[in-house]
C-alpha cells in the first residue's frame, strides 16, 4: 500500500467533517476492504453493500478512533459488519452451501485462463470454514500483522499464530 500520503492529518480532517480527506481516505482503503470483502463472500455485489456500509459506518465512527493502528481498527470495523451479517441474514451455512456447490459445479469444468491458480485458490479457500478463510484474508490479503489480527480477533496471539499455521496447512493440503 502507498504510504506518500499523511494518514493521521487525513483522519483528524475527516474527524473534523472535511469531505475532502474522507473522500481520500476512501480512496486509500476500497481496493484492500473491497478485496477483503470479496474473498470473505465471493460476491461482487455483496462486497459493493458490504464496502458501503462500512463507510458509512465509518463517517458515523471515525470521532471514536483513539490512535494506534487504523488498519487495525478499520478491519475490526469491516470484521463486525460482516458478521454482523451473516447473523442478521441467518445465513452462514446456506452461504457456505451453495458456495461449495457452485464450487463443485466450477471444480467438474477447469477454468483455462490466465487467472487459473487464483481461480483455484479462490475455490480451495471457499472449502475453509469461515474463521479460518477470515483469519488467512486478514493476515495476508488485508496486510495486518499477526498482532493487528489477534487483537481483532481478541485471542491471544499464539491462539491466532497456532490457527493461522492450522488453516495455511490445511489450505496447502487443498491446493495439491
């Protein structure tokens, strides 16, 4: 991620209601949230509601961040709305179904493009369960460090290290 820019100016102009600095710091986090959120759902417009929420969430949170990482606090932010989901739908296991089923159909025909071993990837880390898909999307494709993540995720760091190890193995396995 470009670090030209000055973050913590950017966020008291946004806690100060500058238009302008939010539009920036919008600018800076939509490819990384954007990502997140896709890789969690495997749905572009789940993603595109997901991502809007959370920043208009974050117009209305922005006065409670308190210093210390931002990713941090705005993963934990994207985290929340994305469980905050599933719960309100109801929905984890059905989403978790027809995912694998439309993985399977998907698995019976291989992709031959360019893409085929992010395709492949994008399908093995669907047949993870959610926390562990969460905690690996987190970790390597939200760019938080391990201590960023535990915090999160509210669990010690070693708990965090011990899953992570477990579902990269697991993973691994998938992908041979």
């Amino acid at each position: 991620m470009d670090k030209s820019y000055d973050l913590p100016r950017i966020i008291d102009g946004c806690k100060a209601g500058s238009a302008e600095d939010f539009a920036l710091l919008v600018d800076i986090y939509t490819t990384r949230l954007y990502g997140y959120f896709y890789r969690l759902t495997g749905n572009n417009e789940l993603s595109d509601e997901l991502l809007s929420e959370l920043f208009a969430k974050l117009v209305v949170k922005i006065g409670s961040y308190k210093g210390g990482s931002f990713d941090s606090w705005l993963f934990k932010i994207a985290t929340n709305i994305f469980n905050d989901y599933l719960r309100s739908k109801q929905r984890r296991k059905k989403l978790h179904e027809a995912k694998k089923k439309q993985l399977k159909s998907e698995i019976t025909e291989p992709k031959r493009s360019d893409n085929e071993r992010i395709d492949k990837l994008q399908i093995q880390l669907a047949k993870l369960n959610d926390e562990t898909r969460e905690l690996i999307m987190l970790r390597y494709y939200s760019q938080l460090s391990l201590k960023e993540v535990a915090k999160i995720r509210r669990e010690p760091i070693g708990t965090t290290l011990s899953k992570l190890h477990r579902g990269l193995k697991r993973l691994r396995e998938l992908m041979e």
